[in-house]
C-alpha cells in the first residue's frame, strides 16, 4: 500500500448547470468555474467540430459517451487502489482491467508520499476550482498527477489543455497548502498499448498560458 501523507483541505460544494457548466461554492461564499469548464470555453474547437461534421452527430455522440464513461470508471479505480491498495477487479469490465492495470503498475514503479486523493481545490488569484486526480510524489518529485484514457496515443500538440489544468491545479494546491508541486505528469492508459502514455512537464512553462485562460475567461462571462 502506498505511504499516505494526506493533507486536510475545506469542503467544497459542486454546482452543475447545462447553461453555465460546473462551478465549485468555496467557504467564502465565492462560486468558481472548473477548470475544465474554464479550458473548454477559451479552446480553439474547430477540430472537434470538423471531426463531429465529419463522422456525424450520432457517431460523435457515442464516441463521446463512451469515453467519458471508460473515463470516470478508470479514474474510480485508480482513485479506490491509491487510497485503499486492495481492489475488486471481478465486476469490472475486461477492457477497462486492461487499461487500470496499465497504471496500476506505473503506479507502483513510480508514486509515492501520497498527499490528496480526488481532492477538491480552488483558487482566489485565479478565480476557478476543480478536483485534481492525485498530488504526490513522482519518482521522489512532488508533483501535480492526472489520469487520462485514450484509444490511441496521444500527439503532444493536441493535449495542451491536459497540462495547463495540471498547471492550474498545482497553483491552487499550492495557494491553499504553501506545498509546491512543481512537476505535471500526465498518464494516459491506451487501449491499442501495453503500456501508459506518460508526458512529464513543469508548471513553469504552462502556468502563464493557464492564467491567460482565467483571465480570459471571466472577460467573457462577467
């Protein structure tokens, strides 16, 4: 089982609205947009909106329900192992044991000092909240940990969002905790793969853009 060094943060209380997407209440009173609420309104879609013209709603659809689903049953059981080591495989889909274990043992090669688990943060200077999958230690390094899936490998030039959110999230980690968890590690379990897709960056090289975003997104919706 992995060493815990859990550290305590507020609660904070998730708000869904189709029109608005989701936004966290904090303490104070505030109400925050995600972070990946904030990402998708100030990205450039117009690939996404070609593929979807090219494949056609239905298929879009579907291909996207499925993701989002294999998504958060891989995020449960990575979330479950990290916390409890012990784990259920039997009622588990074939396809979905096959990508967890993927980074099941990544996880045991490489995360240790375990700090916050599917944690809840939020940000005053940057004015967003969201939950980061993991802050921990990668190969002895604090660092800013978030799970993917994917059905192929990924370009690096098409995930730019997967490490401004980790960059978001370690500067709220660090502004409600004053711990700094400079390194992003963005781990993506593929379906055609036998092993992780593991992208290692620094929150320095992403932060600017990251606030960039915040900024502009509360100059279009306030």
């Amino acid at each position: 089982m992995l060493h815990h060094n859990l550290v305590e943060l507020p609660a904070l209380e998730q708000i869904n609205s189709e029109t608005e997407g989701r936004k966290y209440l904090t303490p104070t009173g505030e109400k925050y947009p995600s972070v990946t609420t904030i990402l998708d309104k100030t990205s450039d879609k117009s690939g996404l909106i070609a593929w979807r013209k090219r494949v056609g709603n239905e298929e879009a659809d579907r291909v996207s329900v499925r993701a989002s689903t294999r998504g958060t049953k891989i995020h449960d059981l990575c979330e479950k192992y990290v916390l409890e080591g012990a784990i259920d495989l039997k009622p588990v889909m074939p396809n979905n044991v096959v990508m967890f274990k993927q980074l099941q043992g990544w996880i045991n090669k490489n995360v240790s000092d375990v700090r916050l688990v599917e944690g809840r943060l939020f940000s005053h200077k940057l004015k967003a909240a969201g939950s980061v999958d993991l802050m921990a230690s990668y190969q002895g390094k604090p660092a800013t940990i978030d799970y993917k899936t994917s059905v192929k490998l990924k370009n690096e030039a098409w995930i730019l969002n997967y490490f401004l959110q980790c960059a978001m999230y370690s500067y709220m980690f660090w502004e409600m905790t004053g711990l700094l968890h400079p390194t992003i590690v963005v781990a993506i379990a593929v379906e055609e793969e036998d092993h992780p897709q593991i992208f290692v960056k620094n929150i320095k090289d992403y932060i600017d853009e990251a606030k960039a975003r915040c900024v502009r997104y509360h100059s279009m919706y306030n």
